[in-house]
C-alpha cells in the first residue's frame, strides 16, 4: 500500500499544533494544579514528539533524520508515564513512590541510550521514509514500557467509568475512548522497528486523543474549566487547527509546485496571503456562528432569538405582530407549549 510522504506530515503536524494549543490554553487560563500540570507536560510531550517527527522527514540527509527521528522517541518516552501520572490523579488514585520511581527510572534509562546501537541500530530507507531505526534491545524495552502503561492507566479509566460521580464518570469514558485510539494509531509505528513493511496509516488516528480532551472540556468540564472559557477555548482550538491547516495547504502546494516545475512560486505564497487576509472576517464570524450553534446551542438560541426580535422591531410598529413575535420566540427558546404577552394600558 503506497501513502504519500505528505500524508503523515499533516498528521504529525496538525496534532503537535492541536496538542500545544491545549496546553498553552490550560496554562494560560487555568490554575497551576498537580491535574493541570501533569496535562500541560503530557501534552507538551506529544507536541515535541510530532514536532520532532514532522521535522524528520522533511530532510534529505540521512544523518539529519537519524538524529531528528531519534529525538523525537525522547519526547516519545516520556509520554506515557506522565499520562499514567496524569490519569491516576484525575481519577484521585495513589502511586507508591516506588512505582513512580521504577517508571520514570526506566524511561531515564531508555533515553540515556537513544542515540546508540544499544537503543536501536539505523535502517532504511523503506517505504516512504528516509530513515527507520531497527528495533534494539532498549527500544524493546520501551516497548514493554508503553504497552505496562496503557494497561495500568486505562485500567483506571475503566474504573472510573463506573462511578458514583457523573461528570467523572463520562469524562474518563470520553478520554478512554480518546486515548485508546490515539494509542492505537501510534502503536502501528513499531511495526518497522521490526522491518515488517506496514506502513503506520493508523496514525491519523493520533489526533482523536487531543480532540477528545477538548471535548471532555467544553463538555463536561474537564480540569474546572468553566463556561466562561469554554468559548475562547473553542475558538482558540478551531482557529488553531484552520491556521495549521492553511499553513500546511500552503506548503504542500509548495512543494508540489517545486517538484512539478523546479522553480519556487513566491507569486503564489504572496497571494495565498492577501486572500487568507481578505476572507478572515467573514470566515471568524461564520466559524464563531458554528461554534455557537454546536456547542453553546442554549445562548446561540437566545441571540437569535433577540436578533429577530430586534429586526421586527425596527421594521413595525403594528402591537399585534410584536406581541405574536416575541410570544413565538418565547415559546421556541424556552421550548413551552404556548406564551403570552399581556399588555397593559
């Protein structure tokens, strides 16, 4: 099966921007708690990881790649034993401090090697890859490392699904279902590791994790973040994601026009920018209308409700057709069989 090189660039791509946005939002406009903390590393993490992941295969030169893919399996290690920190102290459990130790130990200890045949030894290339290390001793070990991790954490998830404490109970079901497929996806990785040609088209699964963290906000206040902010939230992460979007749309025709003709298109750029510039506007006060609609569905109703009120307001001045007006918004908004103005002279 053959995937374009560009398609996992987008991928790794848009997580480590959907990854950084969420932790720079939570530390931003959130407390410093141990939770919060514990997220912002964890996410960071994962920013750091695709960052360092997308940079390695936007190089030619194999000693570059070495190096980039071999940094990015740091961030890798640390991933989950900050994710299994973070989850037990969601769901208010206690790791013996011997635990802790011997999980951060042994990711210490994997990253102390990452860069030597004792991690892993260099391969490639194969598929679409410049480079691919081939699996070590250490890195089977992180394997290892990963998989007791996943257990231990979702395990607790599961616990915690089944709790007396409803706003518990479907935030570790939302970040369980998240995280499982996340997980998953980047599983599919370390089949090259073992030189079984499968390409790791799982991957695009990895960005369902944060997306189910910024559900488990704006839905069921995950961390306390209240109503407040759950609309900056939104936008911050829906603007996020579309300027990644843009800026990654303007790279791969980039690409794609240097490859076909050998010449850089300046012109192009400049004007994907004017126009990007021109339809920012109009764009904000759709995507915000959207937003509204789906996700703060009782305000956005009152809005249009007062909209519609004020327009008939300025167009008539019939009593009549105001009061049958403002009682059908009424009964729409407050979803009541039937409303009444009662007027008085």
């Amino acid at each position: 099966m053959y995937i374009p090189l560009y398609i996992y660039q987008i991928i790794n791509l848009l997580n480590a921007l959907l990854s950084l946005s969420i932790a720079t939002f939570i530390i931003l406009y959130k407390k410093c708690t141990k939770l919060t903390v514990l997220f912002c590393c964890f996410a960071i993490s994962v920013f750091f990881w695709d960052l360092f992941f997308f940079l390695a295969f936007q190089t030619t030169d194999y000693s570059l790649s070495r190096f980039l893919f071999r940094t990015c399996m740091i961030a890798g290690t640390l991933i989950l034993p900050l994710f299994t920190e973070f989850i037990y102290t969601l769901v208010k459990k206690e790791i013996k401090p011997i635990y802790r130790w011997i999980n951060f130990g042994i990711a210490g200890l994997i990253i102390t090697t990452i860069y030597s045949n004792l991690y892993a030894s260099d391969g490639g290339p194969i598929l679409v890859f410049q480079y691919w290390p081939i699996i070590g001793i250490m890195s089977f070990i992180q394997i290892i490392h990963f998989s007791i991790n996943i257990f231990f954490s979702h395990r607790e998830l599961l616990r915690a699904s089944t709790s007396n404490l409803s706003h518990l109970r479907q935030q570790t079901k939302i970040i369980f279902l998240g995280t499982s497929l996340g997980f998953l996806g980047a599983a599919t990785n370390f089949l090259l590791w073992f030189k079984i040609p499968f390409p790791p088209i799982l991957n695009i699964l990895i960005p369902i994790f944060p997306i189910s963290v910024a559900y488990a906000i704006i839905r069921h206040r995950l961390m306390d973040i209240n109503i407040v902010i759950k609309k900056s939230f939104m936008y911050s992460i829906t603007f996020g994601l579309l300027t990644g979007l843009y800026m990654t749309g303007l790279f791969l025709i980039g690409q794609l026009l240097r490859d076909v003709t050998g010449r850089d298109y300046l012109f192009f750029t400049i004007l994907a920018i004017i126009l990007a510039a021109l339809l920012f506007q109009p764009l904000k006060n759709k995507i915000n209308q959207i937003i509204d609609k789906l996700f703060f569905k009782s305000s956005y109703e009152y809005h249009v409700a007062l909209k519609n009120i004020s327009k008939k307001v300025a167009t008539t001045s019939n009593l009549g057709e105001l009061n049958e007006l403002v009682s059908k918004e009424i009964k729409n908004v407050l979803k009541v069989k039937d409303a009444k103005i009662q007027r008085f002279e």
